[in-house]
C-alpha cells in the first residue's frame, strides 16, 4: 500500500530538485545570498547546522551540516581549527583552503543540487565569501549495525559475517572475499525525495554485458519518491509482476553473493538494505542453501533431494488428503478408512473446509510467531499450535488426521532455504484445495499443470525458470538434481555467463 501511496502522490508532488533555490542553480560568489538560499531550502529542519566563521579572521564564510550525520570532532579539529587560526591562508584560492584541511576527502562542487545532496549524506560543505563554489569535506558519521550472522540464513558450517544497512560496509565484504579489480561496481540514485543509493555489481569478463545493461535500464526506470528497502527494487524490475513465485534471489549473506557473482551474475545492493538482490535465477537456485557446498557433496546431494520432496509435500499433501477422503475413498486402506471415519463420524464440516479452518488457523499462528517478540514468540506460536490443535479435536470441529496433515505439511514448508519461495507455495496451497475439493484428484493434476505452465513461461532477465530442465542443459544439471562433486564442476552455468571451463564454479 505505501508503494501504491507513493506511485501517486509521485505524479502532483513538487520533486526534491524543484525545491525553491535547488536543481542546477550554481553557486553565487556573494555568501549572504548563499546563506538565504540554503535557510530557504532547510527551513524548519532544526537538526540543520549553520556555523558561520572567519577564515584567518579576515575572510567570511560558513559551514552547514546536519546534527548526529556528521563527525564533529574531527570537523572541529581539521576543518575549523585549521582555517581560523592560520593567519597566511589565502581564502580567494579553494585549493588553498583545501590544502590546510588535513581529510582524505574533499573537492569543490558548482550547484546547490551537489550541495544537497553531500549535506544529506552526513557530509559539510563550505561557503566561502567571492567564491562562486562550495567545499566539500568528507566527514559523515552516523550509527551503524556491527556485523552479526544472517538470522534467517543461519548455517551449522560457514561463513558468520552478513550484510547491514550501511552500503559501504556491504561493498567492503564483497571486496574482502573477491580480491580483484574485475569486480565492478556501478552506482546511481533511485527515489525523488529518499535518493537512496543502488549498487550493480558484477565481476568483469564473467556476466555478459547484455544483462548488466537491462538492469541498469530498468533501474533506471524507476520512478518513485522513496525507497525503503530492497524489496521495493526486487518488485519493480522483475519480468513478470503478477506471479507469487521470486523473480530475484534475495539473501543477507556476503558469501552468497560473491557465489553468484563468480557464474556470471549480478547483484543489487541498497543502501539502507541488509539484503542483496541476485539476478538472474531460477526454481533450482530457490531450492539450493550455501550449506549444501561447506558439507560433503553426498549430504548436499541427500539434503537438495529432501528440499525437492518436502516442496511437493508442502504444495500438495493438503489438497491430496482433500481430494482422496472427499471422492477417491476406495483409495485408502480399508483398516485406514475406518480409522479416519471413526475419527470424522462427529465432524460437522466437509474435508475442504475443515482443511481450510486448520490451514487458516496455522498462518495465522506461523504470522503471530514472527510479529511478536522474539523472546516469547517461538514459544506462543508451538504452545498455540498444540493447545489449539488439540482444543479442536475435543470440541468435534476437526479430525485427528487433519491435524497431523497440516502440521506435517508445515513442517516441510520450513525446509525452504528462501523464505520468499515459501510464501509463494503457502499461497498456492489454497487455490490447489479448492480445486480438489471441487473436481478431485483430477482437480489436484490440473492446478499442478496450471502451476507448472505458469513456471515454464517465466523468465529472471531472460533466463527461463525451469533453466536446465526446460529448456534442457545436460552440463548443468549436475549441480540441479544433485551437488556435484567440486572437482567436476569445470564451467560455469552459460546461461547466467560469458561460458569459461576453467576452474570450479556452481550453478
């Protein structure tokens, strides 16, 4: 909805380079005019910092910053300690001035669209008397998340270290694991009034050039006044918007990232984002955990085929169940049929819609469990579960096989790696139920061919979904249907790459 809300508002809204005395208006020489600009600009912005100053107690000037973005110890000690006190500083030269600022970074900007945009990036800009350009010092600060391990991608053996909000510390743990200059990264701005920062990053030579150009293009496409996280990004470049299934691989996990990278494809990283966005993918990509390579390939190989088995379970096994005790009875064992009808003789609903009220009752619980604390909400959502499952066996409005169907199939729907492929088969569940409860087991086979049908017309840019089964690519499959042993993955999947045998990559 805020999405919605902002597509809107976006078309009547004032955008932030239209703000009076902002856009490409250039620097005046005359510090007065300056300064009324700037208090027109930030008027009513009380965290704005107006520090006005001589420079060698001769020459007037001013500094603005905004409060708690800024280190203003060192803006004390190297900017204004420096140009007060030295008496033979020539104020007129601006490489004069930035001489005695003793920071790695500084330079001097020509319009107020440059100066908003380094103050709203936690950095000072100088305004000096018939100077008609401002100096920028490199000093931004704020509070910032240390490094901590992915909650939802935690690994028994691995790497520990995960993205945070701060983009720069995201670039750098890429950095540190792929030690090459190869290793780009392109940089823009998305959002009128957030101008959130978007890196595309890519390792030079290994992801075709034609698929870093699409990216940035339908980046820059976007037109929206705020980006709060990633997701915003994740939805509105994908090929297909109107499907549940991913479209972009999601993850928190620098290791993750740099996996992909080394096959040729590209990430997406934002600022303000603890989550990278990897494109191109597939189903199988979905299905696969960075843990399936840090352990030997015949458990990554035995775990990958349980992934396979419980995402059929977790799909299917509710509107199986359906189907078969509502029109198929003469399938059942005869001892098993009785059992079940002994246990559903004072079951006043249908299977469908007691598979529905128990379905219904488990989100919501699974949907309580991550929105409380995380200090009691694991605890309500297993003690719900319970209490409630076992309240509705005695109270008639259920059956026992019911239960143990739905907590089966919730189990199997926790053994998705991507949480984001999860949510997309919770919500297939419901349609595949109203279709057996309708037509059968013939109502079951046609949701699941209508499911199939709709992965195989999907794409991730250009990449079809069901890559290496459909269309079939004999040299990948090895890393689909099992882990291959690293020594025979000898190239790079030449779907997501410039193709290159050498070395050790997965799919």
């Amino acid at each position: 909805m805020l999405t919605k809300m902002l597509f809107k508002s976006a078309q009547h809204r004032p955008s932030f380079m239209e703000l009076p005395g902002s856009g490409e208006r250039p620097i005046s020489g005359r510090l007065q005019e300056n300064d009324e600009v700037l208090k027109t600009i930030y008027k009513d912005c009380s965290d704005v910092v107006f520090r006005h100053f001589q420079i060698g107690g001769t020459t007037e000037a001013f500094l603005i910053y905004i409060e708690q973005m800024c280190d203003t110890h060192l803006l004390d000690m190297q900017v204004l300690t420096p140009l007060m006190t030295n008496q033979e500083l020539s104020a007129q030269n601006a490489a004069d001035i930035m001489r005695h600022i003793p920071v790695s970074h500084t330079k001097t900007i020509l319009t107020f669209a440059e100066v908003i945009e380094h103050i709203s990036n936690g950095n000072p800009v100088i305004f000096v008397d018939q100077l008609h350009y401002a100096i920028f010092v490199g000093l931004a600060k704020w509070e910032q998340r240390s490094i901590e391990e992915p909650v939802a991608e935690s690994v028994v053996r691995g790497p520990r270290q995960g993205f945070t909000e701060t983009l720069g510390v995201n670039t750098s743990l890429l950095r540190r694991i792929l030690k090459t200059p190869q290793l780009k990264m392109k940089s823009m701005q998305i959002g009128r009034y957030s101008k959130t920062q978007v890196i595309v990053t890519y390792v030079e030579g290994l992801a075709e050039q034609q698929l870093i150009n699409e990216i940035c293009t339908r980046l820059q496409r976007i037109n929206i006044d705020g980006v709060m996280d990633s997701a915003y990004i994740e939805e509105m470049i994908g090929d297909n918007q109107w499907t549940p299934f991913p479209q972009l691989l999601s993850t928190e996990r620098p290791d993750v990232v740099s996996a992909n990278l080394l096959e040729g494809r590209a990430a997406i990283l934002v600022e303000n984002s603890p989550f990278a966005l990897v494109a191109p993918i597939t189903l199988f990509s979905l299905m696969q955990s960075p843990e399936d390579y840090y352990q030997t390939y015949w458990a990554g190989s035995l775990v990958r085929w349980l992934r396979y088995f419980f995402f059929l379970i977790a799909l299917t096994i509710p509107s199986a169940y359906v189907a078969i005790l509502t029109y198929h009875q003469e399938m059942i064992p005869t001892t098993l049929l009785l059992s079940i009808a002994k246990s559903r003789e004072e079951i006043p609903f249908p299977a469908l819609i007691e598979a529905l009220l128990m379905e219904v009752t488990f989100e919501a619980l699974r949907e309580a469990g991550v929105r409380l604390p995380k200090q009691v909400g694991p605890a309500v959502s297993i003690v719900g579960a319970l209490v409630i499952g076992q309240a509705a066996i005695s109270a008639g409005l259920v059956s026992s096989p019911m239960v143990m169907v739905v907590a089966f199939t919730g189990i199997a729907s926790f053994t998705f790696p991507r949480y984001t492929l999860g949510v997309a088969v919770r919500l297939l569940r419901f349609p595949l139920m109203f279709l057996a409860g309708l037509l059968g087991l013939l109502g079951l086979m046609l949701g699941v061919i209508l499911i199939v049908v709709h992965l195989c017309s999907l794409s991730s840019f250009g990449v079809p979904y069901l890559a290496s089964l459909a269309p079939l690519r004999k040299q990948t499959l090895k890393d689909v249907l099992i882990r291959a042993p690293l020594q025979i993955e000898d190239a790079r999947p030449s779907s997501n790459s410039n193709y290159n045998p050498s070395g050790s990559h997965r799919d």
